[in-house]
C-alpha cells in the first residue's frame, strides 16, 4: 500500500483494524531529462540524456538525538539488520523505485528513538521524512525540506533541527 504524504504532514503507523505495520518502504525513483535532438527526435525518443545520481540515506537517532546507526550507499544494512539499503543507483534508468530503503520496524532496538529519510543528489538534499516512536507506537512526519550537503555528515546538522 503506497502513501503519498503532504509536507509537515503526520500520520500513526498503526492500522485501523489494530496491530501495527511492521514495514516501511521509502522508494526513490528519477529519470534523466532528455535534451537536445530537434522536434523530430524529441518525438521519436531521440536526444540525449544526461545521467543524474541520486542516493537515498537513513539516518538512526536515540532519545539524545545522537547518531546509532546510518544506511546508504556505502553501508547498505544497519549493524541490527533491520534497515536494509537495496544498492547504488547512479543513473535512474529503468522504471519504477530506483533506490529503497527498506525499514522492518519490529527488529529496530528500544535505543533508537527515531531516524530520518533522506535524499540527496549533486550539492542538494531533500530531508524527506522521520519515523518516530511515540506511545509505544511509530508514526511518521513528512518533513520535505531541501538541504544542501554531499554526505550524510554534511547533512547531519539540517537534519537534527527537524528532530
């Protein structure tokens, strides 16, 4: 079931039959402009495309807000298993979800509080979402605010004023 969230937008991640989800999936997909090429070949698929790379991130956070744990490209499992990042992307070909992050929250540990969405192209971000423990249950903020950093580093002190 796919949710499309409005910015600053909360919602609980429990069902209305009761219980609770046990996954989330954020998917990041892109395609690269076509340029170029005349009327003709813009009608036909013809021009050209520049390549463009984005990369999806999660960041773990406990009730400190002190970083646990990071997901992204380079390390593409949280150290518990329960967040896995499905690989680099680095061209958007193909259809669908280009990259996903994949959160089972029955397996995330009691220490971490909450963790943030993100993704991130050429010297921009966009800081997308945090689930969050509240009550005993998950919920979830549709953040949406752009950013501008390469790593995850870079982004940290954006992310942490939206915790």
């Amino acid at each position: 079931m796919a949710i499309n969230l409005q910015k600053g937008q909360k919602i609980s991640l429990s069902k209305e039959s009761g219980g609770a989800l046990s996954k989330v999936v954020m998917g990041l997909g892109w395609d690269a402009k076509k340029s170029g090429g005349g009327m003709l070949k813009g009608m036909f698929g013809g021009g050209s495309s520049s390549s463009i790379d984005l990369d999806a991130s999660c960041v773990l956070f406990n009730d400190q807000n002190k970083v646990v744990d990071t997901v992204y490209f380079g390390q593409l499992k949280s150290r518990d298993g329960s967040i896995v990042h499905t690989g680099d992307n680095r061209t958007g070909d193909g259809d669908g979800d280009d990259e996903q992050i994949i959160v089972d929250l029955d397996k995330i540990p009691a220490t971490v509080k909450r963790y943030t969405l993100s993704a991130q192209g050429s010297h921009t971000a966009q800081i997308m979402a945090k689930l969050y423990r509240h009550g005993g249950e998950w919920k979830m903020h549709a953040i949406g605010e752009n950013g501008t950093g390469r790593t995850i580093e870079n982004l940290l002190p954006q992310i942490v004023v939206h915790l």
